[in-house]
C-alpha cells in the first residue's frame, strides 16, 4: 500500500505540528459539494457503491484531491438535476468547496475541476 503525503500545516509554533491527509480533503469536498443545490450527487465507483449499499455513506467519492509541487489540485465528478444552469452550479461549487476548505483547513486550493459526468432526469415512475 502506497503512503499517501500528508499536508503539512503547523505555523512553527513550539505546540507540536499538524498534518492533513488527503483523505480528509476528500471528504470535507465532498460535504461541501453536496450543500450545494443542483447537485444530484457524485460519481463514485463500483466499491462505493456497494458500500452505500450496506449503509455506510461514502463522503469522499466523486473526489480527487492532487498533491503536487503546483499546489493542490481537486477534481470533483458529479451528475447534476436536469434544468439547472450548468456554469452556474459549477462556479457555486467551486466558491462553497473552497470557502470550507479555507474555513476548516485553512489550506489554499489552486484549482477544483468541475466535470460534470452526468444529467439526472426527473423519475418518471413519480409524476405517474
């Protein structure tokens, strides 16, 4: 298993020192995103999606945090409701993930990627 980077974020102070993992980026993204209104919810993969199965919710899929010599880097995958501004959600994506980020972090993000990899349609079964 390979050792994912943490981030470091102490001020130098003589207190100790305080690191990040990327995971926990991860999730607080993709709580983040979820506030967010248009959003249907995010891509994850096929163990996400069992595990979602099983109860357990998965916070962090639909996200993927980059940790390079740039800065960070995050790519966020989502299905948006049918009817909604695109460029709109996006932009209120990417301003509300990297106000809590900042807020709970205080890391700086250089970019979120929007992708957006799919439209939900209204339930036809509902409206019958």
């Amino acid at each position: 298993m390979s050792e994912q980077p943490l981030l470091n974020v102490s001020d130098g102070s003589e207190l100790g020192k305080v690191e990040i993992a990327p995971e926990v980026i991860e999730v607080v993204t993709g709580i983040a995103a979820s506030e967010v209104e248009g959003v249907s919810s995010m891509r994850g993969n096929f163990a996400t999606g069992v595990v979602e199965r099983f109860g357990k919710k998965s916070h962090g899929k639909g996200v993927k945090v980059d940790l390079s010599e740039n800065g960070i880097l995050i790519d966020l995958f989502v299905v948006l409701n049918f009817g909604v501004s695109i460029p709109k959600v996006a932009q209120q994506l990417q301003e509300n993930i990297r106000q809590t980020l900042k807020n709970m972090t205080a890391l700086e993000i250089d970019e979120i990627n929007v992708h957006v990899v799919g439209i939900q349609m209204e339930d036809i079964e509902d409206n019958e």
